[in-house]
C-alpha cells in the first residue's frame, strides 16, 4: 500500500498562475484533509472533506478550492496564486469511521513556491 | 472551543538528558490527544495517542485532566529523536483534530 500521495513534491509559481494539487489515498478511507505548513504557525486546516461527496473549509480557505473526485482522490486548487501561499502542503487521510477518534496518516508533502 | 498550546518552538537537549515536550489544552469535555512526529524529510506520522498507554520509541504521555496537559517525556534522550512534534486534540463529536503549533527538538551528540 502506497499510504497517501500528493504530487508534485515542488512547485514554483508565479503571482497569478493557478495550479492543482493532487492527492489520492490507497486505505479505504472516508474522510481526507489539505493542510499548510508555516514556520512557527504548526498545521492549519485549509479544507477537508468528511466523506465522499461532502467537503467543507477549515481556518484558512482563502484563496483555496477543493474536489473530492471519489472516495480515493482529493485535491486542492489554487486559482490566482499569491506569495502568502508560499508553503508546505500536506495531505491526509482518516477512516472517518463516525464511531471513534481515528489517527491521520500524511502524504509527503508538497512544497510551493510563489513568486 | 478548543484549543492546544505548545509553549516551546525550540527545545534543545544534549544526548542522554531527560525531554518533556509541553502540551495543554482547552477543552470542556473528555478529550482524545495524540502526539505527531515528523522527522527530518519525512512524513508527519503518529507516535502515540493517550487511549492506547503504549511506550512508543522509550516516549510516553499521561493525559492529566486537572492540569488539561498531555506532555511528551523520554528519560534519555537520542540524537535520532530530532524532529518537529506536534500535540493534538479531538473530542465533542468533531473528527477535525486541533493541532498545536508543534515544537521542534534538536538532540546534541
């Protein structure tokens, strides 16, 4: 099982591009998340998606969208990229199972650039 | 609302000396607290969570309900446990955890 992967692993943009990221998940899992990863900040929630079909913001979904494609994929658009998006971004998954507090496992990361 | 408070960014230990990672939070109810690693290059992933009293890589946590802490200790601390940790929480009903802003621990030989 691959676990959690995301592509790409690097970007570099410049203010005003777009671009997609991807994440897809191997476990079954319902419920996936997109965070970032700021020095000093830890891992805020940009959005997350509880289950097939449903998706919901977190504490920083300016400037951000989301697709739950099916239950494996979910991925994270940046439409007009700025400089403050400049980050690591991580995906994650969690069976969301509704009957107990389950752990996330993370994908590795990707990490943006803009310019 | 609940929130979880690391209070160190930096904690910097030589090698064979005792670590706690601090970590309180804010929450009215009984909540479930996990503690996340994430190593040089790597992935962030679970080390321990309170509900399973496990002893993981010689770290363990006790959930002190009074104090509304749950924090990180080793007795003897290895330069392999560098890493950034990060402390969180979920409880209420919600399966979004909070996450603290995480503390990075540097091991010197």
């Amino acid at each position: 099982n691959a676990g959690v992967t995301q592509t790409p692993k690097f970007q570099v943009l410049k203010t005003g591009q777009s671009m997609t990221l991807q994440c897809a998940q191997d476990m079954n899992h319902n419920s996936m998340y997109w965070y970032r990863q700021d020095p000093g900040m830890g891992l805020r929630l940009i959005y997350y998606s509880a289950s097939e079909g449903t998706t919901d913001k977190g504490e920083v979904p300016n400037g951000y969208n989301v697709s739950r494609l099916n239950k494996r994929e979910f991925s994270l658009r940046l439409e007009s990229a700025a400089p403050s998006q400049t980050s690591v971004y991580f995906c994650a998954s969690s069976a969301g199972d509704g009957r107990s507090y389950n752990e996330q496992f993370f994908g590795p990361g990707t990490r943006l650039t803009v310019l | 609302a609940q929130r979880v408070t690391q209070p160190e960014k930096l904690l910097s230990v030589f090698k064979g000396a005792p670590v706690e990672l601090k970590c309180n939070y804010s929450y009215s109810g009984s909540p479930e607290l996990f503690w996340y690693v994430q190593y040089s290059r790597q992935r962030l992933q679970l080390l321990l969570r309170h509900i399973s009293r496990e002893s993981i890589k010689g770290f363990t946590a006790d959930l002190n309900k009074g104090e509304t802490s749950f924090h990180l200790k080793k007795p003897f601390a290895q330069e392999e446990d560098s890493a950034m940790y990060y402390c969180a929480l979920m409880g209420g009903g919600s399966y979004i955890p909070t996450f603290g802003r995480g503390t990075s621990l540097i091991v010197h030989p």
